[in-house]
C-alpha cells in the first residue's frame, strides 16, 4: 500500500532540507526518517508508528494523516 495517497498533500518545510510535499503515509515516513529535526518527541514516535500501521492497513489514511500533522507542530515545521 505504500502508494496510498491522502485527499489533500501537506507541503512541510524543513530548515536543513527545504519543503516537501507529503502525499501519503509513504513520503511522511520518509520525511520522519530523512529530514525530521534532531529533537523528536511523542508525537514523532506516534507519527511514525502510525503511517507504517496505514501502509498495513491497520489505521486509516486520515489517522496517519492528522498524526504527521501533529508531528510537525509539535517540531515547530512549517506546513502549507
């Protein structure tokens, strides 16, 4: 399911990687990993746990959607 896409993509700017768009579950694990900012806390771990669980299709795409948001406000990124 790893091309599972959400209705609407979230455009994230990171300071060390410029922005990315997050289409899906997918790209915001990948975010998680490659870009996120050193200090991770409850809501990365949270995140990340359950965009792999929708990929599995154990939660749903909303789900792992608004937990990424969380993720990133908690982090103080920057979303469009």
């Amino acid at each position: 399911m790893a091309n599972e896409k959400w209705n609407d993509p979230i455009r994230v700017g990171f300071e060390t990687a410029g922005a990315h768009t997050v289409s899906g579950p997918f790209d915001a694990l990948k975010c998680l990993s490659d870009f996120w900012p050193s200090v991770r806390g409850l809501r990365y771990l949270k995140a990340r746990s359950t965009c792999r669980a929708a990929l599995d299709g154990r939660k749903t795409l909303e789900e792992a959607r608004a937990e990424f948001v969380a993720a990133a406000e908690e982090a103080k990124l920057s979303l469009h």
